[in-house]
C-alpha cells in the first residue's frame, strides 16, 4: 500500500519459523525493512490445522490456518491490515491498525 510519504508497506503472510502476518516497509520496492517489520499475527502453534501424511502440495496448503492478509489506509494516515486466521480452535477475521512511523 502506498503510504502518505512515498515509501510502501507490504502486510504479507510469514511462513517461515515463526510463522504469522508481517507488515514491513520499503522505500524504493526493492528493499524492504525487514529488521524493524511488525508482527500482526504471531501463529505459534496455531500455524496449522494438523499434519499431512504425504507431501502433496494441495494438502499441505489446505491446513494453513492463517493467511490472506491485505489492507488500505485510512484518511488519518493508519493502516488498517486485516486477514482470516484460527486461534483456539476459532476461525475469524481480525483487523489490525498499524501507525506507520
């Protein structure tokens, strides 16, 4: 999303360890600051619905229990991220304003 300033935030789905919804910023869209991204949603455990028994790509996706992760911002300047995850056992939208510094 272009922010007020010129830079750009990106809110994008982490799937390495730990795994969970970041926001990070970029000045010029070829580096993007990811020493000082945010964290939206920390996954934890709850990273996935359960274990695949085989390596099948479909499957394995099918039991991501977190992602679509998009946002716009606000006429104040916020961002506001929003995304589907599942948090003890309940899947639900949850919406995060970001102030962008």
């Amino acid at each position: 999303m272009a922010l007020p300033d010129g830079r750009v935030a990106a809110v994008y789905n982490h799937r390495g360890d730990p795994q969970g919804v970041r926001v990070a910023v970029s000045e010029d869209l070829s580096a993007f600051d990811r020493d000082g991204e945010l964290t939206v949603f920390d996954a934890g455990a709850e990273a996935t619905f359960g274990e695949t028994d085989h390596e099948n790509f479909l499957a394995e996706h099918l039991l991501i229990a977190f992602g679509k992760p998009q946002g716009f911002l606000d006429a104040d300047g916020t961002l506001l991220t929003f995304f589907w995850c599942t948090s003890q056992g309940v899947t639900h939208t949850r919406w995060v304003r970001v102030a962008v510094t």
